[in-house]
C-alpha cells in the first residue's frame, strides 16, 4: 500500500520515527530522515542547494543528522552562479542563431528539461528578433512536465 505524506510529517511505526525534507533535486524530491533509539540517519539520492528557476533548493534539517547518507551526481563540486551559466547558455544560443545555425541541445533528466525549456521561454520573451525563431522538444518526458 501506497500512501502519500507531506514534508515534515512525522510519522512513526514500531519506534522507528522518519519524517522528510524538500531535496531541490526534482518536483517531489525528499530526503528522509529516520531516527532510531534517539540516533539521526538522513538519507538522500541527488539533492540541489541551488534555487532554480521552478524548484527551491534543498532544506537543511532542523535537527542535524549523526550519520548521513548520500548519492549525488557532482559530489562535491563547485557550479558557477546560475546567473552566469543561464547567461552563458543564452548567449550561445543566440549566437548560433544569428549566424543562421540551428541548435540541438540532448536533455535526458526531467529537471534538466523543466529548466532549459523555461530558461529559453524567458529568454525568447525579452529578445523580439526571436519570436519568428521556434522551440521544439522532442522528449516524452518534457511534454509530460511542461
């Protein structure tokens, strides 16, 4: 049986306490905390401390963890501003497109392809010389979240 529970809600089942946290990851991303015999494990796949354009990034837990438990796809590694990188991304785009070229740009995660398409919408909506330009996606997965 499947049943749905909200950030934060706490729940307990033969003293086991977990409750979860917002991950920043993807829509509905959460990182649970489990408490055990008064021990704090906090588990989590990919999470985004990042702000983007469509997710908060991800909560720090009002309790801190003892142990933490963590997959994530850039580890440790600094990103430039996101400022910096939509601006550099926008930039090149349009680059291309003023020399007459065309872009083709591979998207395979349901956050990527959220955040490009919203990105370009901003992007195409300041800059009137590309409203005659299209947009087309050719992803199941970003028709389905758009």
């Amino acid at each position: 049986r499947i049943e749905l529970i909200n950030y934060h809600q706490v729940l307990s089942h033969k003293g086991i306490r977990f409750w979860c946290y917002n991950a920043g990851h993807v829509l509905g991303a959460a990182m649970f905390m489990i408490e055990v015999g008064g021990v704090r494990v906090l588990y989590t796949g990919d999470f985004s401390r990042q702000p983007d354009r469509h997710l908060l990034g991800a909560e720090t837990p009002t309790d801190p963890p003892h142990v933490l438990i963590v997959e994530s796809t850039y580890g440790v590694m600094s990103h430039e501003p996101r400022e910096l990188r939509e601006l550099r991304f926008t930039a090149a785009v349009h680059a291309i497109l003023q020399r007459g070229g065309k872009c083709l740009i591979p998207v395979f995660a349901l956050g990527r392809s959220q955040e490009l398409l919203l990105i370009l919408d901003a992007y195409w909506r300041d800059h009137p010389e590309l409203h005659k330009v299209p947009l087309y996606y050719a992803s199941g997965i970003a028709k389905r979240c758009m």
